[in-house]
C-alpha cells in the first residue's frame, strides 16, 4: 500500500483525525519523498537503471585521478555537481529515486 492509498482508506473510515493524517504526512516525507527531476535527468537516470545493476553503484573506478564510486557518477550526471563532490543530500536522492522511481516527478 503507497501513502496516498492509506490516506485515501483513512479518509474513508470515521475514526481518521487530523493528528494521524499529520502522521502520516510526515512518515511519507521521511520514507517516499518527492523527488523532482527534469524530463532530461530522468533520461539519464532512466538510462543508468536500464544499464547498470544495483550492485554496480559500489564499484569504484581509480583510473582517472581521485578515485570515485559509480554511484557517485551517476548522482553527478542526473545533479550536476562533479565526481567526488556529491551532498549526502544528492546521494539520498540518487538512492530514494534508484529504489523507488515511482517518486520521480517531472518539472520544467
């Protein structure tokens, strides 16, 4: 069951209050986050995840001066930012969005 199907069953149901949609609301913000992409870095990510296995994010390539993990690549080819200089906040998002594309939305 996604967050939104459990707002709308709670919705439904005469013992739903406030407090718990909150809840709710702020266990989706933590555990689904929205994650916004433009239609081109959801191209790029769309073609990482057709080409790369889950395993292959670890992998660490050394060949080109600081050593840097393809993860790292990825999240900087979908974020802009270069190798090795990826947030933790860009990793989360690589990772949420790796894990759960359904949250990716597009936005101009």
């Amino acid at each position: 069951m996604t967050f939104d199907e459990a707002l709308e069953e709670l919705n439904s149901r005469t013992i739903w209050d406030s407090e718990m949609r909150n809840l709710l609301e702020r266990l989706r913000a933590t555990y689904a986050p929205e994650i916004e992409m433009t239609q081109s870095q959801k191209n790029v990510f769309k073609l990482a995840k057709q080409t790369l296995k889950t395993s292959n994010l670890a992998n660490v390539v050394e060949s080109q001066g600081p050593a840097y993990s393809i993860l790292d690549e990825l999240s900087g080819r979908v974020w802009g930012h270069n190798q090795g200089e990826a947030s933790e906040v860009q990793i989360e998002k690589t990772m949420h969005a790796w894990l759960h594309p359904e949250l990716v939305k597009v936005v101009d």
